[in-house]
C-alpha cells in the first residue's frame, strides 16, 4: 500500500506513469519546471537565441508536393493478380 504523503519513486511503475502524464501536458511541465527552480520554456530546439524565438513563428512550414501512392503487385500462388 503506498502512502499518500511520499511521491512514488522514479523508476517505479507508478513513477513512470506519472512523468508520461507530466511530459504530455504544457501545464505540468511548467509546473515541474517552477518547483525545481527552473525557468520554463515551450520552445524546444537546438538554436534558444532570442531572435530565434521572436521570429518563430514567421517560419514558413512546407509540405511536401503529392506524390502519387507506389503500385504494388500482389503475388499470390506465383501469379500476379493485376494481369
């Protein structure tokens, strides 16, 4: 029975469970964040410049064009099925 009072261990099950929950939301993220003393940020990226963050949200996000899905033949029984 484990006791309301003491956080679960890190490397339990419970533990483990809880830093999933934690590390999918923004808010307890934060929260975690201010109470080890640390300062939260919702950027995450190689390049933490202040310019970086001010244009962030200028980036233009391409998406690759439409390509056509690949035919596959199926083969079934040494014959393939779309002759």
């Amino acid at each position: 029975m484990s006791n309301k009072h003491q956080p679960p261990k890190r490397n339990s099950a419970e533990g483990k469970s809880l830093e999933k929950i934690v590390h999918k939301t923004p808010f307890l993220k934060k929260m975690r964040a201010q109470s080890h003393g640390e300062k939260y940020n919702e950027i995450v990226s190689a390049d933490n410049s202040q310019q970086y963050k001010d244009n962030y949200d200028k980036i233009q996000w391409t998406k690759p064009e439409h390509k056509e899905k690949p035919k596959f033949r199926v083969k079934i029984n040494g014959k393939y099925q779309d002759d």
